[in-house]
C-alpha cells in the first residue's frame, strides 16, 4: 500500500513547504497570528498589521542542483488590510538532453513559479479572513503550463489569545494551458482545519492540522498487488486493505511549539500519512516526522526546519525575516 496524494494533479510544486517554520511542523501550519509573514502564504487570514512593511526570505537545501524558495513583502493598508506579494519557485537545474537512441545532445532547464496577491483583513478582536490570488507558469524544456489559482481562509481567535481555530481551502484554480494537447489536469486542491493551544502556564503550544478533507481516502492499493501464499501454513494471505482508522489517521498531523522566552522557539511535528507514503519496508527510521527551532534577534528572525520524508532522505530549509521599521530606529 503506497500513498495517493501524488501524481494526479498539475503543479504539484504548490504543496511544497514555502519556509522553514512550516517544514518544522509538518509542512502544514496554518494557526499561527503573528508577525510572521512566511506564515501567511499557506493561511492568508493571518496576514495582519504585525507584518507591515515585513519582508521574509526562504531558502530549501535540496540536493541535485535544485532551487526552492520564496520571497514575500507584506504592507498594511488603511481601510483594506494587510496586503503580500510572495514569488515561490522551483529551479530544477540543468539536465541532460538525450536523442531517440539516447545519445547526449546537450542540456535543457524546467522551472516551477508562482506570482501571488494575498490581502488578509482583520473583522473584529476574534475574526479575520484572508484570500491569495497566482499565477503559476511551469516550464519543462520547450513544453509550458500556465494556470490561475485562489486560496481562502478564515480564522477564529479567542479573547485571551491562547486558542486558534483556522480554515483554508489552498489551490483552487485552473491549468489555462497544458504542456502538450489532453494533458489537462486539476490542481492540487485541498481543504484544511487546524486547531491550537497556548497553555497557561507553560512554555507549550500546541496544533492539530486536518488536511485533505475534501478527500477521505489518501490510500491507495496497488492494482498488479495478488494474493500470496503463506509458505509455512499454505494459507492465503490477502492484499492489505485499509481500514477506517487507517484513512482517519492520515488526515492529521499533530505540531508542538516550544515557546522560550521571547527569543528562541523549538519545534516538532508527525505527519502520519507522509510517514506511510514515503516508507520503506524493514527500514521505518522518522519518516513523518519533522523539527526546526527559530531565533529572534533585535533585527531579524532565522528559522530552521527539518523535514524527514522516510529513512532515505529530507528536506532543509532555512528562513529570514526582518521588518523594515526596525533598521530606522
């Protein structure tokens, strides 16, 4: 049984992490309200006065020649709210260009790219909603995709600040052209609810993310997969199924922030259905599990994120922002 969120849809690139706090915790963090813009590309409600005249810098670590990041600029407008434009890019790097009879005839380049809006608008001292609007455009050698996408969102603060509840639905939209004819595909769409708690006392907050709720089932069986026979009672031992708790289980991800003091931040999350999906049979290692810690200078903030897909590989990612107010004082 292997994963199923893969492999369907156009830019698929979109579900990637965009910064470091989001790979620490899951890849999935949407219940944060604060002065992090990285944050609000995956959750535009919690773009907020906080991160006026924010810019934040994103940066993976992937092997291979591969670029990935983002770039985000958010102001604050009077009457409108808190208004980013965010570019997230894919650079795969140079690869080798090959005949028919595979001989080398060079090399091509493929890139990934999305050009977003996002306004965020706070209602009231409990309520803000939010909306990103992209333009993606994809290249792969000489073939090219271009496509519209809108993510919406709301969110629930309550009065003591220590309780969050959001809603997102990310990557609704169109692929406008398709790299060759009867190529259309849908995007990656996908509906989000996450909760979070502050506790009073302690140092600890704590999320729980529910992801892909437009989809129940993430699984998939394998259609060559047969029965086998057991060797040593010669029963039949059937193709593994899920069950309930199965597909209920890979709809979360539970995150955990430490928070200590007002400068440093520890982070960790598992992600059950990317540790399913990514693993590797006799050899489980952390796959699904992240961790990443930030640190507040009188300037700037750095993140770090760390996500394990399975036992044979990660993602890093590292993440600066600043606002500009503060170098004018």
């Amino acid at each position: 049984m292997i994963g199923q969120t893969g492999g369907e849809n156009a830019f698929p690139f979109l579900d990637l992490p965009d910064n470091a706090r989001s790979a620490a915790l899951g890849r999935k963090f949407i219940t944060a309200f604060d002065d992090d813009i990285n944050t609000g590309i995956q959750n535009p409600a919690s773009f907020n006065s906080e991160m006026d005249n924010s810019i934040g810098f994103n940066q993976a670590l992937l092997a291979g020649g591969i670029n990935h990041g983002m770039v985000a600029y958010a102001k604050d407008i009077n009457k409108v709210g808190t208004a980013a434009l965010h570019l997230r890019y894919v650079a795969y790097g140079k690869m080798d260009r090959t005949d028919v009879n595979g001989e080398n005839i060079g090399t091509f380049s493929a890139g990934d790219f999305a050009l977003g809006g996002s306004v965020g608008r706070t209602l009231n001292k409990n309520l803000s909603i939010g909306a990103t609007f992209n333009l993606i455009w994809s290249q792969l050698e000489s073939y090219n995709s271009m496509g519209l996408s809108v993510d919406i969102a709301g969110m629930y603060r309550s009065l003591d600040k220590r309780t969050t509840v959001s809603a997102v639905v990310r990557n609704a939209g169109v692929q406008l052209t398709t790299y060759t004819e009867d190529t259309r595909a849908p995007l990656p769409i996908q509906a989000m609810l996450g909760i979070s708690h502050k506790l009073e006392h302690a140092p600890f907050r704590f999320s729980l993310v529910a992801h892909h709720l437009n989809k129940w089932d993430l699984t998939y069986n394998d259609p060559n997969a047969e029965p086998t026979t057991d060797p040593l009672t010669g029963e039949i031992v059937p193709v593994e199924s899920a069950g309930f708790g199965e597909k209920l289980g890979r709809h979360f991800i539970v995150q955990v922030e430490t928070l200590i003091g007002k400068t440093v931040r520890i982070r960790a999350a598992f992600d059950y259905n990317q540790r399913r999906e990514m693993l590797v049979q006799n050899r489980p290692g952390m796959g699904g599990f992240s961790f990443g810690a930030g640190m507040n200078f009188k300037r700037f903030t750095v993140d770090y994120g760390l996500f394990i897909f399975s036992s044979a590989g990660f993602n890093n990612m590292i993440s600066l922002r600043t606002d500009f107010d503060k170098w004018r004082k």
